[in-house]
C-alpha cells in the first residue's frame, strides 16, 4: 500500500497527490510515469511523475477527473493508500544539449509538461513555456510554471485568464520574435500536439510529443499502447512516452484513443449512478 | 492385479455447450473411487519409462502406488518431493509429450492417466491438509528472484527450504506470471496458484509486488547494494510478436496477451462490476495453434462471440497446442481453419476490423528441425469476415533485463544464454531460467530451471563461505 501525504485541488476537476513510494522516488527522471490501482477491482491506469523528492521518498501525481479510476482516486484524502503504485516506467525525456527550449502544455498536458520544462531550466537551459487552457477556472499550477521558466504564456480559449487563442498561435508570434528554439516540446490533447508537429516541420525545428494511449502493464506486455512512429510500430511504454512529433502517425494514435470510449462512459454512468444511489439511500 | 482395460478412466467434466458460457474449470477432476480404479492401471514398471519423460523426473508408479492404496497424503508427498507445483502441472502439462508418451500402457490402447492422477493427489491435499509447512532455520544468507512465474516460484521454494532469506520482485500486482495472467481460470483456477503462493509466503519467502527490476532498481543494485548473495531471473517472454500484415494496428486487434490480460488478470469478464473492459464482437478470428491461441479463443466464445475461428497456418496435427486443449476446444464449439494464413488485416472505414484477407497454404517438406515447411498458394487470397482479431503467433524475452544488465550475455533473439546444468548466465552471481532463456515453452521446463537454478545457487554460497 503507497500512503498518500498530502493532496491538493488545483482546479475542480484537477488534483495534485504526493505519494510515498520511496523504490520508485529513488530513480525517477523527468518524463517518466507509474500506474496505479486503486482498489482491488480496479483498472491500471498511467499517470506522469509530475515531481519527486528522493530524501522523503515521495512522488507527485496531478491529475485530471475524468472517469471512474480518475474520481475514485480523487477521493481519497491524506492518510489513505492507494493499492498498487508501480514505476517509474518509461524512457526519461532527453535534456542532454539543449540551451533553450519551448515547451507547450495544453490543459492537463501542463502537468506533465511542467516537471520537464523544471528539469530543463534546472540545467540551465533557457525556457519559454506556453500553457494552453479553455477558460480560467481550468488553469492549473500557474505558480511552478512560471517559476520553471523565463517567460510563461498563459493562453485561454475565450481570453477569460491571460491571452486569447490556442497555443499555436502564441508559438508563431515567438517564433517571429526571432527565438530559435534546440527544441519544442508539446504535451496535452492529440490534437494539439499534432498541429505544434505540423507547424514546426517545414521549419525543422525538433519536437517531441508525449504519448499517452491506453495502457495496462506498462511494461511492453501487452501491446495495447501500441502506436506509429516513422511507419514503425512502438510501445508507447517502453520505448515513450515521448517521440519525435514529425514522426508519430497522429491520425491512427487518435482513433486509438477511442476505443474504448462507449465501455468507458457506461462504467463511469454506472459507477456515478451507484455512488448516487449510496448517498441518497 | 492391474485393471487392463485399454481406456483411461474417463474424467467428469462439465458439458461443452455449458461451460462455453462460464469461467468455471472445465475438468472437475477424479472422484477417489475412480482415483483409485485409474491408479489400477499402472503396471508398476520397474524399469519406470514414464519417469524419463517428466523434466523434472516425479517419481511416478511411487506416488501412483500411494493412490492405489488409498494413502492420499502419501502420494502427495512423494509428488512434492521433486515437483513444487504438482496441483498445477497435473492441469497444464503437455502430458501427451511427456509422461504419457512414454507410458508402456500407450502401446496399445491409453496411457495411464498420469496428469489427472497428480491433480488428484494435490487437490485432495489442499481439501483436506491446512497445516503451514515447516518453516527452516535461516543460514543468514539473502537471494533474489526477478519474476515470480513458474520458474522464479519453484527457484524460491526450493532456496527458502534450505534455510534462504528469498526476496522475490514482480512487476505486476499480483504474483504468479502466466499462471495467473495468461491461462484462463476455466483451465486453472486461480485459487489453485494463490494457494501455492500463500504457502511459499508461510515459508518465509518475501513476494514485493509492483517492483519492476531494470526500471527501479536493478540487477547489478540487487547484488552490490542490497546485499543478495545471487539473483535468478525468471522474467519470462512476455514481449508479443506480431504478423506484420497491413492492418495490425487497427481497433480490435489485440494481442494475445493484451486480450488474455484484460480477462484474466483484470477480470473483464465481470466488466462493468470491475473497471477494465474487453471488446470482442460477434465473429473472432484468433490468429496461431498454440495453447495461447485456443486459450484466447475459447475466453472470446465464453464472453459472448457467436462464432470463434482459429486460423492456423498449418495444419491440425502440427498445432503446438496440448491435445486436450485442441478437443476442448472443438467440443466447445470452436472452428479450425487450418492451413489458411492472414495477409492483411482489413479496415470498416472507421478504424475498426471487418476482416482478413487470408491465403491457402499447402505443407511441404519436412525441415531440419522436423517441422513442415509451408507455402502460400498461389492466387488463393479470399477475404473472412470478423469484428475481432486476436494475434497468437508467439513472444520473446523482454528486453530491459537484457539492456539494464551489464555483462549478461544474450542470443539475438532475446533469450538469455546460460549454462544449462547450472543456470549460470555469462555474470557472476546470476542465474537464468524458465521462458526467460528458452523462449516461451512450458510451466514444468521452467520449474525445471528453477529448480536447477536453486541448486547451483545453494553451491556457489556454500563454496565461497568455504
Ligand atoms: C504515459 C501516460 C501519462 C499520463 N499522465 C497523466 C497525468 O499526469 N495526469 C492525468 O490526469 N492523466 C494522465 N494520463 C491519462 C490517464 O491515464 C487517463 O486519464 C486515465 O487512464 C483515465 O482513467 P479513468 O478510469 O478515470 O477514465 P476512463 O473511464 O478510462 O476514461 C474517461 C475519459 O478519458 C479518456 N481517456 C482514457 N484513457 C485515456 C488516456 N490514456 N489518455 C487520455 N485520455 C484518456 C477517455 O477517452 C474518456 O473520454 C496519462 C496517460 C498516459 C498513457
Ligand atoms: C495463454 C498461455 C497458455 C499457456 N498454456 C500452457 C499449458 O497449458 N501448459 C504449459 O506447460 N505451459 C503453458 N504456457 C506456457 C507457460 O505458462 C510458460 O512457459 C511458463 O509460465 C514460463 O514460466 P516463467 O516462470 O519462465 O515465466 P512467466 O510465467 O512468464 O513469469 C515471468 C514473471 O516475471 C515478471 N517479470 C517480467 N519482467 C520483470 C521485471 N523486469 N521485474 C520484475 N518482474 C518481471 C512477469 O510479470 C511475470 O510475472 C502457456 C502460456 C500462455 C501465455
Ligand atoms: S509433472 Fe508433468 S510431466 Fe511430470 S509427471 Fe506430472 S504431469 Fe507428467
Ligand atoms: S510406464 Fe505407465 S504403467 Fe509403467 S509405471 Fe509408468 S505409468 Fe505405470
Ligand atoms: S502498456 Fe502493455 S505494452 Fe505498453
């Protein structure tokens, strides 16, 4: 059992654990990920080292509400344990050679972006950092951003916190500024990554994308995270979650992505349902 | 005197047309009276033939003789002495090529009925015996299993009874390997592997769980950190092939794994009670003619699936497959399309699977290893309609042992080379077995391993206390 110590609410839907599990805290690396179980009968989902403290033997998650596993872990409190935590899996992002990067998050996509804009300025590397969000009760961890970056872009759908527009735009404008980036980095929706991908092609400017399709063992078993990277097959598992966005097949990784969608808003349906069912009886 | 009749006492077993529709084991196993008639026809051979066909040599008309003489305990006891599993292997052996083949009573008519025989005795054994095994006195020394499957089981068992402080690491949440996430419970209960898993657990050996070895700590920190006298890696060969056919990577194609993982280990057959769901459609193709494959196919037909094909490249006497499996599988309503190979998995327009385009192939000559060769032939391509396709064909090693293990030798194909009297790999102190080196094979060849495994292990701390 991996004891949670504190918790947070970043947004209505967005929470922030730290857990202890002190194997795991020991060797994680920026852009690397656990899965967790919550309860006996309960799915494996992944989730991103969103921080860790190797001295207190803890790891940081930040996550998003959106189904059953996700609400069944946002309710537990501090003291509670969640059943099985397993990392870190996933290759570390590289932060070998860069000098100055700019690193894209795109709603949730920010905590995960988050911890590896921080390893990059960490290294001293130069970071302007986008985060993109609907609108600004959705704004997350506003504070660490801006601290682990020299110039952060707050961007909102309907302009309701910081700019107007999507985060492409705002990465044309620095583009134009005449900042020339080692690398781009972009995480949040397919979609999002897909068109940062499209716009920085033609320039050859580097971009990495990370991955986050369905997942089970998480250790290159199963298969089920498969995606298309440069026509070639790839355990987003084992060999991401992070991969050269000029090269990821977006188009299959998104239909992908709904495979389950009818199974999943029916067991959440239910799951809401029966909760309900608890409180009212 | 011996009973002569050519037949094996026939086991009951739950209707096909029943069973098709639940997870509940299909064989129920021997009553003692027909325990007792079936060890009747065991000639008591003094020259043991069936013996040399065991890999792990289970001392067979002796523990056979104990049934005959309604001295149950007795038979179990002389079936553990060699076999740490027999509860298991008596349910998943490939008895028909082992024990069996070599049995005397084969040459005309059936053999004796080995497997059900061992499954008796050891299910009998776990009915009426509670008690905890004897715990030994510790020699104060430490060892570490990678993998806690058939191999990394049987390697702690036999290291925890000499007196070794065993700590066994698994990635998964729960113990067992293949045994618990690979065949269905219709084959093996699962209960049956969680009872010999509590049992290694009264012994003293410690099973951490979620503890991925190669991405936490690793091999070399296991040995110069933690203090492990030696480490045995039985992490198995988990990593999935696949056709590489246009296709594959469409909705509702799972790999055999993926799709045996989400029933059995994450119990999607009780979806939506529990959170992991599985898709599978009206009509399954399941592509490969191993035990794998009729493993996933007849899951597929018990959660639904009107019709399950297998599609096999050769033909029905080549499968892999355990013969019972093969005739379960049939009994229960599966279709073989043999000698058919897929060519391309094919689209709805909406990334989903409508089909396969397959080939006709003919065998050929019999290769250097023994098997038939096979050609495609020509022009005979047609289309099959499916929803689902789940792929078969095969796994290899994974490889993070092997890239975060500095000194271990491997073949090109993943498996980890050893020294196979020993279990020694090419690095000190570290020992190899089970699917890990052979590539995937068998539950008793693994427990082999780890048996010899334990043994060199047990030398090499003996010698260099010397
Ligand atoms: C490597 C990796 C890292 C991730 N890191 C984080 C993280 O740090 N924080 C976080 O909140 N989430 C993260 N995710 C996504 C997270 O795993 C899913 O949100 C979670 O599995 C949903 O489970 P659920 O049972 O709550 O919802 P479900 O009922 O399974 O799904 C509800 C909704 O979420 C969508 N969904 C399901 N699985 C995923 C997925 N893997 N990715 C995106 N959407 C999905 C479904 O389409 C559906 O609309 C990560 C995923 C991967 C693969
Ligand atoms: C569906 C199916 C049906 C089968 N049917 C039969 C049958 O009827 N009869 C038969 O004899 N054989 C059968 N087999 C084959 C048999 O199950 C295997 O040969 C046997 O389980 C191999 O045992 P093992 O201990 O080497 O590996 P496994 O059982 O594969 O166990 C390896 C364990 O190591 C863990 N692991 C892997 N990497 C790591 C790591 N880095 N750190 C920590 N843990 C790790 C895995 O999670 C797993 O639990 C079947 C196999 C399958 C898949
Ligand atoms: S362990 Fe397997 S091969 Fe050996 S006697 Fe038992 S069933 Fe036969
Ligand atoms: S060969 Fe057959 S008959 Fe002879 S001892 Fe073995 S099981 Fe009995
Ligand atoms: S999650 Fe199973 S192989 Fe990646």
């Amino acid at each position: 059992m991996y004891r949670i110590v504190q918790k947070k609410t970043l947004n209505p839907q967005v929470k922030l654990m730290t857990v202890e599990a002190p194997a795991i805290a020991k060797k994680a690396r920026p852009g690397q990920f656990i899965i967790l179980r919550v309860h006996d009968e309960g799915e494996r989902i992944p989730l991103t080292i969103a921080g860790f403290d190797r001295a207190a033997g803890t790891i940081t998650i930040v996550f998003q509400e959106v189904g059953r596993t996700t609400r069944a872990l946002g309710q537990l409190e501090e003291g509670d344990s969640i059943l099985d935590f397993v990392g870190p899996l996933g290759i570390p992002s590289h932060t070998e050679g860069i000098r100055k990067a700019c690193v894209i998050g795109g709603g949730l996509g920010t905590a995960i972006a988050w911890p590896q804009a921080k390893a990059l300025h960490d290294l001293g590397a130069e970071v302007h950092m986008i985060c993109g969000f609907r609108n600004k009760d959705l704004v997350i961890l506003e504070d660490e951003v801006r601290a682990a970056s020299d110039r952060t872009i707050i961007t909102t759908d309907d302009g309701s916190n910081g700019v107007k527009g999507f985060v492409t735009d705002q990465l044309k404008a620095l583009l134009a500024e005449g900042n020339e980036y080692d690398v781009v980095i972009a995480i949040g929706p397919l979609v999002m990554m897909k068109f940062v991908s499209q716009m920085t092609k033609p320039l050859g400017i580097r971009t990495i994308v990370s991955l986050n399709p369905v997942m089970i063992d998480g250790t290159g078993m199963c298969g089920g995270c498969r995606v298309t990277v440069g026509g070639k097959t790839k355990f987003a598992c084992v060999d991401g979650p992070d991969f050269d966005g000029h090269e990821v097949d977006f188009d299959e990784a998104i239909r992908r992505s709904s495979m389950y969608r009818d199974e999943e808003k029916q067991s959440d349906e239910m799951h809401q349902c029966r909760m309900g069912g608890l409180s009212n009886g | 005197m011996a009973d002569m009749s050519l037949k094996k006492y026939p086991i009951p077993e739950q209707d096909p047309n029943q069973r098709n529709k639940n997870f509940a084991e299909v064989s129920l196993g021997y009553t003692e009276e027909l325990a007792r008639k079936e060890s009747a026809r065991c000639l008591q051979c003094k020259n043991k033939p069936c013996v040399a066909g065991c890999p792990v040599q289970v001392d067979i008309p002796g523990f056979i003789a104990k049934i005959g003489q309604g001295d149950f305990e007795a038979a179990y006891d002389v079936l553990k002495s060699t076999n740490t599993l027999p509860a298991v292997c008596g349910r998943v052996c490939p008895q028909e090529t082992q024990c069996e083949e070599r049995c005397v009573r084969a040459i005309k008519g059936q053999s004796v009925g080995i497997g059900r025989l061992e499954r008796f005795a050891a299910d009998r054994h776990m009915e009426k015996v509670c008690e905890a095994p004897l715990r030994p006195s510790p020699n104060g020394k430490k060892v570490a299993v990678v993998g806690s499957g058939p191999a990394g089981l049987t390697c702690a068992g036999d290291l925890a009874a000499m007196g070794y402080a065993v700590t066994v690491y698994e990635a998964f949440h729960v113990a067992g390997g293949v045994l618990m996430y690979g065949i269905p419970e219709f084959r093996l209960p699962k209960a049956i592997v969680q009872k010999e898993i509590d049992d290694l657990r009264k012994l003293g050996v410690e099973i951490l769980t979620n503890r991925v070895v190669g991405r936490a700590e690793t091999i070399d920190e296991l040995l110069d950190e933690e203090g492990y006298s030696a480490v045995f890696v039985g992490t198995g060969a988990g990593l999935p092939s696949f056709m590489n056919v246009p296709g594959e990577n469409l909705n509702s194609v799972y790999t055999a794994n993926e799709f045996l993982t989400r029933i059995n280990l994450m119990k999607a057959y009780k979806w939506p009670e529990c959170d992991t769901p599985v898709r599978i459609g009206k009509r399954v193709a399941v592509v490969g003619g191993g035990n794998v494959a009729m493993d996933a196919a007849r899951s597929a037909k018990r959660l639904g699936a009107e019709e399950v094909s297998i599609v096999y490249r050769r033909s029905e006497e080549e499968m892999p497959a355990r013969l019972e499996e093969v005739h379960h599988a049939k009994e229960e309503g599966i279709r073989l399309v043999t000698l058919t190979n897929p060519t391309a998995i094919l689209d709805d327009g909406k990334g989903w699977v409508r089909g396969m385009t397959v080939v006709d192939m003919e065998l050929g000559e019999v290769d250097a290893k023994g098997r038939r060769s096979t050609h495609a032939i020509p022009g005979s391509e047609h289309d099959l309609a499916f929803e689902t396709v789940v792929i078969a064909i095969g796994q290899s090693p994974n490889p993070l042992i092997r890239q975060t293990t500095p000194g271990l030798s491997t073949q090109r194909w993943g498996g980890i080379i050893v020294d196979e009297s020993t279990g020694a790999t090419s690095k000190p102190r570290v020992y190899a077995g089970g699917d890990a080196v052979t590539g995937a094979a068998t539950v008793i060849l693994a427990m082999g391993a780890g048996k010899i495994a334990a043994k060199s292990i047990d030398e090499l701390v003996r010698s260099s206390e010397a």
